[in-house]
C-alpha cells in the first residue's frame, strides 16, 4: 500500500509548478527530485514550518501559505485525486 501511495503522490505532483511542488515537497517532508542538478532525490527527514520557507525564498508567510493552499487545490482537482467518486 504504501509503494501505491507514493505513486499517488508522485503523479499528483506533477500537475505542479515548481514553486509550488517545492513548497509541498518542503512542508511535508517528501522527497524532492533536484532537476538542474542532474536529477536523483533530496530527502527531508520532517516538513518545514511557514516562516523556515518564507525565510528560505525570500517571501513572506502568508506568501508560502497561499502557494501551499494553491497547490493543494490543484492535486485535489486534479485526475486520481483526493476526491472520492
């Protein structure tokens, strides 16, 4: 169950831009594949809080919160989402 659940995860993923996978990767501490630096996987052990990212890209908390809040929105509606049919 779980290898399907990251299958999940990983395809809803891919409906993201890159700021906004970051931040989902980020806030709950998923793997995160490093594209420009010739690909494999950054590993974060626990999700980080609003202000580390807000402090990391240089933008404010409510900044991180509405990207987050937009990300999640667009995994839900997107297909094989959270939405029971």
């Amino acid at each position: 169950l779980r290898t399907l659940d990251q299958i999940t995860v990983r395809s809803l993923l891919k409906h993201l831009d890159d700021k906004e996978r970051y931040v989902i990767c980020r806030r709950y501490g998923l793997a995160v594949e490093k594209m420009e630096e010739g690909g494999g996987l950054v590993h974060y052990d626990e999700g980080a809080t609003l202000e580390s990212l807000a402090k990391e890209r240089g933008v404010s908390r409510e900044r991180i919160r509405q990207i987050e809040r937009e990300a999640l929105r667009k995994m839900r509606k997107a297909p094989s989402g959270g939405q029971k049919r």
